[in-house]
C-alpha cells in the first residue's frame, strides 16, 4: 500500500460559518487519510518505522543509492 498523496480539503473547517455538513465530510476524509498513513507504516512503499530514539531503523534504509 502507498500512502495517499493528495490534498485533504479544508475550506469549510474554516470559519465559524461554514457548513456544520461540508465540516463533518471534510474531517471524515481528513481520518480516513490519516489512518491510511497509519496503516502504511513498514510496508513496501509505505512510511518507514522509527525507533526508541524517533530514527529510520538500519534495516529499513537502502543499502545502495540510485539516481
């Protein structure tokens, strides 16, 4: 799984006037993307883990550079 690349919106999460139903369908994509990129973790072409000290495990990056 890839993590999700596009935009999440956020123009009626904006202001105290916006739409109390375009704010729950913006906020609900805005979950549903952010819990892709949780689910993404330590996959193949997902998001590296981190470790104790909030770094890239050895295991996790490239043993070789491609250009």
């Amino acid at each position: 799984m890839s993590y999700p690349t596009n935009d999440v919106t956020t123009v009626n999460l904006n202001a105290g006037t916006d739409s109390i139903a375009a704010a729950r369908v913006e906020l609900f994509t805005a979950l549903t993307r952010l819990g892709e990129l949780i689910d993404s973790r330590n996959t193949a072409n997902g998001m590296a883990p981190l470790d104790a000290n909030s770094q890239v495990p050895a295991a996790n990056m490239p043993t070789t550079l491609t250009s």
